[in-house]
C-alpha cells in the first residue's frame, strides 16, 4: 500500500520512498522533510473533489502533498503503530 490510497486517521509506517529515476528529485525532498523508514505516518485528510492534495501526518509535522508525491512513499503491510 502507498500513502496515496492509505485509509483516513489510521497510522501506519514508512516502509521506503521509492520513485522513478525521472523523478529522483522528489523521493530525495520526501526523505528530507521525514519520510523515512520507520516513520509513523497518517492521512488526515483528502480535498474535495478529486482527493489531491491530501494533507498528512509524518512524526510531529504536517503536510500537504500531492497525491503523485504520496504514491512515491511505500507503507509497511502490518504498519498500525
């Protein structure tokens, strides 16, 4: 499961950031602000319409991301903290 498709309020952990090589660049901005391994990590909410961005939770701070960036962060399967 990506963060993009993450059901609401439930936390989870980072399991990896992964992109394509076109879009390197991004993977490496989502580490940097605390996408990281292990990380809790929640969708708090999505606008409406259309879900994008969605608004998220990773450790102590919050975000808004694009559901494309979202896509980039890979979640553990068994991740409920």
């Amino acid at each position: 499961m990506n963060l993009d498709t993450a059901p609401l309020s439930t936390p989870l952990r980072v399991k990896r950031v992964q992109t394509d090589a076109a879009h390197e660049e991004r993977a490496r901005q989502l580490e940097e602000i605390g996408f990281l391994p292990g990380e809790q990590v929640s969708v708090m909410t999505r606008a409406f319409p259309g879900g994008d961005p969605l608004v998220v939770r990773v450790g102590m701070s919050t975000f808004a991301l694009r559901r494309a960036e979202a896509r980039c962060v890979e979640l553990l399967n068994d991740g409920h903290a």
